[in-house]
C-alpha cells in the first residue's frame, strides 16, 4: 500500500498524462498505479518481480512493477495494459489475445501482453522462438501457453497490418 509522505507529492507520467501521489519514492510502483491511481491492469503475483503479472512499460521497456520503486519512473513514461487501448477500442495486442483466446483465468495476461507489446515495439516482426525466449519468464499456472504464443504471432501480424501513425487510421 502506498505510504504517505510528508513531502510535496510525486509526480508522474502514466498512459500519456501527468499524474500525482502522495507516496514516498521508496514505494512500489506496482501499489501506486493500483492503489492512487486506480490503474488495475498490472497485478500483484510473487512480489519479486518473477512472475511478470505486475508489468508495465517503462519508456518502452518491459518492467517488473512490484519491485521498481515510484521514484525509479520519476520523470518517464509509463504505459499500463489501460495505455494500450480500450474495452470499446483495444490495441492490435490486446485485440489478438481477444481474438485467440488467450486466457483461463486471465490473471497472468497483463503480464503477457505487455510483454508481447514491448517486443513488438523493438521488434515488428519477430520469430516464434523470439516470442518463446521473450514470454518465457512470464508464469502462466492454466497452460494456456498455445493459445498465448498464437495471440503474440497474430499481434505481430495486426501491428505490421496498421498503420504506423496513428492519424492515418482515421
């Protein structure tokens, strides 16, 4: 949970808007996009940054919430699974694990797919052993990993399929 501090609060950039908390710097970053800002996407797993259902992108990168402090997402930009898209509108991602249905219980498929999105960014157009190697310190406890890897491959074929600027889609 997050700690109140006696200072000024902090200030954040979250799904492309400025943000504020008044946690301290040395809390999770997992508790305060959950708990104050009311971004439920990442989820608590293991709270040692193992079993990837907490993450969230960090200037792009795939990072492990519950184990970042707020202060280390001081001054960057932070993307949850809400940034990507919405119920009425997903992003390519989201959309393919929709569409492969991608899930059991669904707890681990933050983790999945901001995993997915961050290689997708780095990498439009990977190979299934890239998905392989890049999901594979995610957990997954209902063995919907086939349903997953196909979701990861249909992302990389929605986002090569879209245009690059958002305003062209329109």
């Amino acid at each position: 949970m997050a700690t109140t501090s006696s200072s000024s609060p902090l200030h954040l950039r979250v799904n492309g808007r400025d943000c504020t908390t008044p946690a301290t710097p040395d809390t999770a970053l997992l508790h305060v996009l959950r708990n104050d800002l009311e971004l439920n996407g990442p989820k608590y797993g293991c709270g040692l940054g193992e079993c990837g259902a907490c993450t969230v992108l960090i200037d792009g990168v795939a990072a492990r919430s519950c184990v970042i402090p707020v202060r280390a997402a001081l001054g960057r930009e932070v993307t949850t699974l809400e940034g990507l898209g919405t119920c009425a509108r997903p992003g390519p991602t989201q959309q393919a694990f929709i569409d492969c249905q991608a899930a059991q219980c669904g707890y681990c498929l933050n983790g999945m797919i901001m995993t997915v999105e961050a290689l997708l960014r780095r990498n439009p157009d990977p190979t299934q052993a890239q998905l392989r190697n890049e999901l594979h310190h995610n957990l997954c406890r209902c063995g919907t990993h086939v349903e997953i890897l196909q979701a990861a491959l249909r992302a990389a074929r929605l986002r090569l399929s879209q245009p690059t600027n958002p305003e062209d889609a329109q």
